[in-house]
C-alpha cells in the first residue's frame, strides 16, 4: 500500500468510524433554534416602542354615537363602571334619558354625577342600523342609507373630534364593524360593504393619527343580543340565519368589555369568541399590528386558519344550496295543487 492510499483510507475510517458528523445537522439545528429565539427575544425587547401607552379611562371624556340601545349602551356602561364622564349621542331622546338612567347606576364616584365635558378622549362610533335581505329585493335605497348612516355616520363624528385630539397629542377612536364587514355573507348585500368601509377608513386613518398619539380600533362583534339583532331578524332570510348561527349570539355586555380593553389598550382589531379570533387572524392583511405576541401568532397561524376557513365556506355554499332546493320544490308542490 502507499502512502497516498494509507492516508486516504486512514481518512475514510475517521470519517465513517468516529460519528462527529452525525451530530452535524443537530449542530445546524440549534444554531437555527438560536437564530429564531434571538430574533423573537430583539422583537420582545422593541415590542415597547410599537404597544402603545394605556388610555386612563378614570376621568377622561367617552364619547359614544348609539349610546342609546345595544352594544352602544353597554359600552357606555362599561367606561362609566371604569371612571369616565360620557355623552350619549342618539336621535330618540326618550329612548336616552333612559339609557342615561341605566348608565348613571354604574358609576364608581360621586364626581361623576356633575358633568365634566371638555376635549373628548374617546369616541366609539356605534351608530348603525342592519339590514339582510336577498340583493335582488332589497330597495335599492337601502344600499344608500346603510352607508350613509354605518359608514358616514362615523366618519363625521370623527372628523368633529379629530382636530383636538391631533392639537393634544392624545386620543382614542373606536369604531364597531361586525364580522359581516370580515366576511362577505348570504343576505348582508346592503350591510356587508358598509361595514368593509370602515376597516378601510380606519387603517387609512390610523397610519395619519400614530405620530399624534392617537390610536384607532375596529371591533368586529358576532351577533349581538339587542333590539337592534331583533328587528334584523324579522327579514332575515334563513339562508343568513343558518350561516350565522355558526359563531352564535354574544351578549351585549361581553362585547362591550372586550372592545373598550382593546381601546384602551390602543389594539388595532377586536375580536369576540373563538370564531372572532380565527377570522381577524386570517383577515389581517396589512392592517397595523399593535403587539409582537399579534403579529406573531398572525404569522404561524395563518395556514391552519385558512384551512378551516374552506371548511366552512364549503359548508355555507350547502346551506345556500339545500334552501335553494327546498324553495323549489315547495313551490313545484305549490302549483301541484
Ligand atoms: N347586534 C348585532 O348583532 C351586531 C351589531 N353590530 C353593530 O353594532 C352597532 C350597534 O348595534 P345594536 O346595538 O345591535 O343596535 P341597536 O339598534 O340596538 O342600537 C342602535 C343605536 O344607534 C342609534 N342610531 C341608529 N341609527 C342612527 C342614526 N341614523 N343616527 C344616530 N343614531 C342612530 C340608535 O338610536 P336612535 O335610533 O334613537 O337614533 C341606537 O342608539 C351597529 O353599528 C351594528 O351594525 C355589529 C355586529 C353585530
Ligand atoms: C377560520 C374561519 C372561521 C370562520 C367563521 C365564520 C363565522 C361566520 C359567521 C358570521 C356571522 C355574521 C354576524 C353578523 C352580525 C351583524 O353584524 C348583524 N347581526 C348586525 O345586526
């Protein structure tokens, strides 16, 4: 043998007779492993500069539109129990001396019984009306009034308030979409858009008020139970009916302490339940992101998501589709007759 072969052979059985390189894709693992935990341990430590400081609600002014009834109403309820001063804005104005009443049972001090006004700290667009009906028989002044009343009916209000809040460097805007404006459903032709609307003025929004200190929130509740879900149901084909029963119906009050934390807190999204969860995740698009932890779980669980999400839409195309056999054959029945 020679020498080069010696050598040569003496290297094949160090490499295959000593295992050192069997460790290697462990080595390679663990760098990656400390590659990702260094990176999500940097993002923890900038996560400061992107959460935004906690609006005191002891003391500040709540402004809410549709205080009157519903969610509007436990909202108010809601930021009185934690301290505010609040004005209810509304049409019927029996309907808010006695919302007033309702409210003014939470409070927490006897200051709040004298009104303070002053510069608004917060104001929660909630003023709206819905509406479900097939496209083909909904007037078509209906398309006209959701957005008028749902999608004006908070741009004005904020357009009254947002000029002081720019001038004190502070401030918190609310606006309540549903998850009909996260989804577009059987019925909801009228109402869906008006509620789409405002996810759009609320981002286009929050990118021009963050350096001001101001911090908006679109919360997308499931239904609600409230007069205004009752007088909804008296048209409701049952199309819409079946489909929405999939993420149930919440109560009012639980609504109102979830999205008043998120305003407070300053998060962009809102999301009540399970189903809320998912479909905020899976809706985020390029919408802000207000904490690591958000953006996180967005990143990781947007696949899964999206692989329920099909489950579901194939399930909501058989409802549509076995109502559309029934009604046939009930009316085949009909003229049978
Ligand atoms: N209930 C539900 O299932 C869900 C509701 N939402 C949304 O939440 C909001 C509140 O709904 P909900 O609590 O059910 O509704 P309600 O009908 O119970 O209350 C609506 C409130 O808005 C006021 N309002 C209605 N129209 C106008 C108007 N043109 N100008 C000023 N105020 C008005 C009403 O007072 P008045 O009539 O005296 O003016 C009332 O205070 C709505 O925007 C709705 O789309 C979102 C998801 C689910
Ligand atoms: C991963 C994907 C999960 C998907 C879950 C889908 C659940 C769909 C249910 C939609 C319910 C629509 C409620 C509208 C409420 C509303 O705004 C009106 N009632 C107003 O009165």
């Amino acid at each position: 043998m020679s020498s080069e072969e010696e050598l040569s052979s003496t290297i094949t059985d160090w490499l295959f007779f000593s295992s050192w390189w069997l460790l290697l894709p462990f080595i390679m693992l663990l760098v990656v492993v400390a590659f990702v935990v260094a990176f999500v341990l940097l993002l923890y430590m900038i996560s400061p500069l992107i959460s935004p400081k906690p609006l005191k609600l002891n003391g500040a002014h709540v402004v809410v539109t549709g205080g009157s009834s519903g969610i509007g109403k436990s909202i108010a309820m809601e930021c009185y129990r934690q301290g505010a001063f609040i004005t209810l804005v509304a049409r019927d104005e029996s309907k808010l001396v006695q919302a007033k009443k309702e409210v003014e049972k939470c409070a927490i001090n006897d200051k709040q019984c004298q009104e303070k006004l002053g510069p608004v700290d917060m104001l929660v667009n909630c003023a709206g009306t819905s509406f479900s009906g097939k496209f083909e028989e909904v007037e078509v002044e209906r398309f006209r009034s959701m957005m008028e009343v749902n999608y004006l009916g908070s741009v004005y209000p904020t357009r009254a308030v947002i000029t002081t809040m720019k001038e004190r460097r502070m401030g918190r805007i609310l606006f309540i979409s549903s998850q009909a404006g996260q989804i577009g459903l059987f019925g909801y032709t009228a109402y869906s858009p008006s509620k789409f609307a405002l996810r759009g003025l609320a981002e286009s929004l929050q990118m021009e008020m963050k350096p001001y200190n101001i911090y908006v929130t679109v919360a997308y509740p499931p239904d609600t139970d409230t007069p205004g879900l009752a007088e909804e149901n008296r048209t409701k084909p049952l199309e819409t009916r079946l489909i929405s029963e999939t993420s149930g119906v919440t109560q009012p009050e639980q609504v109102a302490k979830i999205v008043v934390k998120d305003a407070v807190q300053g998060n962009f999204n809102s999301s009540v339940g399970p189903d809320g969860y998912m479909l905020s995740a899976l809706t985020c698009g390029m919408s802000p992101v207000t904490s690591i932890t958000e953006g996180l779980q967005q990143i990781v669980t947007m696949g899964l998501f999206r692989t329920i999400a099909l489950f579901y839409l194939g399930s909501f195309d058989s409802i549509v589709r076995r109502c559309m056999i029934q009604r046939e054959q009930a009316k085949a029945a009909d003229k049978r007759e």
